[in-house]
C-alpha cells in the first residue's frame, strides 16, 4: 500500500513538471516568433524604405575600431595639387581617416596609362578608384583578370547602407551589378536628374540683345547668328571649338535634332540600339556645319585648336559661341569677366527644326555612370575594405563626402549644409572647385552619393542655373542607352570593331566638314565601309547587351 502511494506521487510530480516544461516551451515559443516577426518588419521595413540607407539591425558603427591600413589608388587631380603635394595631406583625406577609424595610404595615377600599366603589373592596393565603363570588356572583364573582386560574399554583413541605397532604386541596382549578377563595387551616383546635365551650347546673349534678335532656337536661327556676330560684331571665329567640343556638338545633339536625329552618338529609340553617325541624317548635318565651315563661321582650326585659346575667343570677342561646361566653361567665363563692361552669356536649348519644337537630345549621364571604389582580389582584409568604403553611403558619410567639415567648409543654415566663405569666395584666391577638391568629392566623383544642393551652390550664378534650365529641356532620357555590360564572349571583337570605326568616323567627319571630302561619298563610300567595318555588328552587340540590362531582377 505505501508503495503504491509513493508510486501515485512520483507520477503526479513528474506530470507537474512536465506541464511546467511544456508551458515555459511555449512561453519560449511565442518569444521566439515574436522575436522572428519583428525581426522579419524591421528587415521589410528597411528594405522597402527608401527614404533610409540604413538597417538598424546591422548598423556599422563609425569610427572603426582596428589598427588596420588599406591601400588606395586614385587618380592625380590639378584641383587639389594647387595647394597639396599629397592627397594623403587634404583635409578630406585627414578627415576620412578621422571618421572612419581607418589608416589610408594613397597612391595618386597620373591616368588611364598609368592605372592600366597598375592593372598589368598584378601588384595591385587594397581599394581602386575603377572606371568601368572604360575598361577593355567591361567590369565582367575585369573580374575575370583579377582586377575586381565582386561583393556577393561580404556586401549584405559589410556594406548595408550601401546595398540599401541600391535596392533603393533599380537602375542603381542594376548598374552596379554585371550579367553574371556580380555586384561590382561601391557606385559613384548622380543623386537627382538635375545632376545629370552639365553641357551645352553657350551664347554671347548680350550681342543677341544688342543686334536685336532673340537667342536662337532653330539650326537656321543659329546660321543667322553667327552671320550677324561675324558681320556686325567682327568675331572672326563666330562658332569656337576643341574638336572635343565639336564632337560634344554632333554626339550629345545639341544641334543634330534639327535634321531628325538624336544624336551622332549611340543612342536607342523604341527598344532598339542605333549609332547616329551611320544614319542617313548624319549626311545633313555634316552639309550644314560644312556650309558653316566654308562660311567662315565655324573656326577653321577646329580640329586642332587647343581649350586655352578656345577659352579666350568668348572672352575676348573673337567669337560668341562655343560648347561648354556649366561651371567649368559657363561659371568661369562669367567669374573671369566679370565687371568688364556689359559682357553676358546664356546657355541655350539644343537647336531644333522648327519653333515650338522640343529637342530630341542634349547632355545627359545616367545616374550610375561606372565608376566605382572596388575592391581588389589582392585585398587580405576584404571585410574592412567594404566597411570602410560603406561609410559614405551613411547620412553622416553622404553629408562629409558633399560639403566636408562642418564649420570649416560648410556649415549648417535652416537645416541644409551651406558652403562657407572658405569654398564659395576662398581668401586664398582658389577658385571654388579648387577649394571644394580640398574638402570634398562632391565636384568630381568617387564612392558616394552626388547631392543635388552640391551643384545648387556651386553653380549658383543665376545664369548657370538658368542654363542648365534651358539644357535639360529635351527628350534625351528616351534616347539614352543603360550602363550596359558587354558579354564576355564579345567584348575582345566589339570593342576592337568599335574602336577602328570610331577612328574612321572622326577622320571622316573632319574631311567632310572642312570640304576635303565630297559629301557625295556619304553613302557610296562612308556607309559601305561602316559596314564592312562591322558597325551592324557592333550594334547587334550593343542591343544584347541592353536587353539583358533590363531583364535583370
């Protein structure tokens, strides 16, 4: 009988506890998945908020803590050399240093040259300033030479703010990724349209004022322009350029709309890749700046003239048109002349055929244009690199990487970063870029997102922002091709083929419009050997490539 009864109260205090255990089970249970589910919203959420860079659940804390040095290789630039011998010694690469917690050691390339004999030599630093869109085959290339390691493994631990910006927006996305679904590097991004377009057509408007006509909006508005500049306002060389700006002239479109074509350069229309130099119209836009050239107003030296003298035509009145930049073309002319008499320049719209009409084409990047901080297979500590780089992608890093120190080069007014005297009227006498290329990346380009209030102060003259009004009224986001990626398989053939067309083409355009060539060839000479050149081909390329850029996921 007592054991019986000590057998009924083992079993009662093993069910107790039994019932205990499966009750903190399930305590633990509706923890746990209360744990996952809010796990589980804060990943959507930052996901899909794209008002944020940053996943609070895997926030990298700056400075780093580590006694770590990564090597970098950028490229040397005038801006910052005016008063630094070194990178390494601008208050931007101190600072960087400062915020990220991390040593830097710089190597400046003085090129494309020097950067390639870099690549070829194997020894390569821990981070690269890459071009990719410059590189033979492309960034898939790349990856397979050893010259970028692609991110997959590290980015989503290493880099969140970054990958967050990407997923922000698909284009970003699909642009810093190769066909392969290699995710490339750290992106340099154009962060608004309005940073976009920064080139264009510049007139002496104060000559347009003073002959009593308006600025022109059609070729043969322009033709008439430059008969009065020449006549009335003795500029010898009415229409000045580089022949690099006279190549910004036909391949951007600032004036090929008036014949029904976008632009002389590479361009899609409804799904499909064209080349316009090996279009039918490219014929009536080389007869139009021929009649130019015979008429002595377009300058006879074009193809060799060199910037400097180019620069000091619209200045000294020898002409009154040229192709420009909106700060460093624009900004400058106006800033050199100014309070010497009633000197005035205007940026105009890309010419057009008739009033009314609005231009097909003009100036304008996408927003990721290829160029990255990448990180190199030679890398030992891959995982700093790519928390180093993620840095500029945060508020803080976005708002260092745009305006600099605050309360040295800008400080903060109404909630919105404001340059200072230091940057926008330096003591030193800098020009503003100089002073920005001290402080900044903003002016140039790099591993960050491009704030558009950057270009708001620093093209802040009334008639730079005018102008970049006037360059952006056109259709040229319809014509512009992606970033896209060349397969690998063609990238030897296609940029081989497209480099000796390119030659040929230049060739052949100079002699057309200079009257060396009849323009009676075009289509007997000129268009057969693009073809036989393998500018079809070329093309066929181009359109693989772009439709694989939007079947991306």
């Amino acid at each position: 009988m007592k054991k019986k009864r000590n057998w009924n109260r083992l079993m009662a205090l093993f069910l107790t506890l039994t019932m205990i255990v499966l009750s903190l089970a399930a305590c633990r249970g509706k923890e746990q998945a209360a744990e996952t589910n809010s796990n589980s919203r804060k990943s959507s959420k930052t996901e899909n908020n794209t008002g944020k860079n940053e996943d609070k659940s895997r926030a990298i804390t700056y400075p780093l803590k580590t006694e770590e040095t990564l090597s970098i290789a950028i490229y040397y630039e005038s801006p910052w050399a005016a008063t630094y011998d070194n990178f390494a010694d601008t208050p931007y690469a101190k600072a960087l240093q400062e915020r990220t917690g991390v040593r830097i050691e710089y190597q400046t390339m003085a090129d494309d040259s020097a950067m390639n004999l870099l690549f070829a030599s194997g020894e390569l630093p821990d981070i690269i300033q890459f071009n990719a869109s410059s590189y033979s085959g492309g960034s898939q290339k790349a990856i397979q030479d050893g010259i970028i390691y692609p991110l997959n493994d590290i980015i989503e631990a290493n880099a969140p703010d970054m990958l967050a910006v990407l997923k922000s927006d698909d284009d970003y996305l699909k642009s810093s990724m190769t066909a392969n679904g290699d995710y490339i590097g750290f992106p340099f991004i154009r962060g608004d349209k309005i940073l976009r377009t920064s080139i264009g057509l510049i007139i002496r408007d104060d000559w347009c004022r003073e002959l009593g006509i308006k600025t022109p909006e059609t070729v043969d508005d322009f033709y008439e322009m430059l008969k009065l500049f020449k006549e009335k306002k003795g500029a010898s060389v009415p229409l000045s350029t580089t022949m690099d700006r006279f190549n910004q002239l036909v391949n951007l479109g600032l004036i090929t709309s008036g014949f029904g074509l976008p632009k002389a350069g590479a361009y899609q229309k409804d799904g499909k890749v064209y080349f316009g130099f090996a279009q039918p119209e490219y014929k009536q836009v080389l007869e139009y700046l021929n009649k130019l050239y015979t008429e002595g107003l377009l300058d006879q030296n074009f193809s060799t003239l060199d910037a400097d003298t180019a620069n000091a035509n619209i200045m000294n009145g020898q002409s009154g048109v040229t192709v420009g930049a909106l700060s460093g073309g624009l900004g400058n002319y106006l800033r050199t002349m100014e309070g010497k008499g009633e000197y005035s320049l205007a940026g105009i719209r890309s010419l057009v055929a008739n009033k009314g009409d609005k231009p097909m084409c003009g100036h304008v990047d996408n927003a990721v244009m290829g160029i990255f901080g990448i990180i190199t297979p030679n890398c030992k500590k891959k995982e700093l690199a790519a928390q180093f780089l993620n840095y500029s992608y945060t508020e803080e890093g976005k708002l260092f990487q745009n305006f600099g120190i605050e309360g040295e080069s800008y400080t903060m007014v109404d909630n919105k970063p404001v340059y200072t005297e230091l940057i926008t009227h330096n003591p030193n006498g800098l020009t503003m870029q100089q002073a920005l290329a001290a402080y900044t990346r903003s002016w140039n380009v790099g591993w960050f997102v491009q704030d558009p209030e950057y270009i708001r102060q620093y093209a802040a003259l009334p008639q730079q922002q005018a102008a970049l009004k006037s360059w952006t009224d056109n259709d040229a986001s319809s014509y512009i091709i992606p970033p896209v990626t060349i397969n690998s398989d063609d990238a030897s053939e296609y940029t081989a083929m497209l480099s000796d067309i390119n030659t040929y083409k230049d060739e052949m355009t100079v002699k057309y419009v200079m009257g060396v060539e009849p323009l009676s060839s075009f289509d007997s000479e000129y268009i057969k050997t693009l073809k036989s050149m393998g500018i079809e081909r070329v093309a066929e390329i181009q359109q693989n490539a772009m439709e694989e850029y939007y079947s991306r996921k």
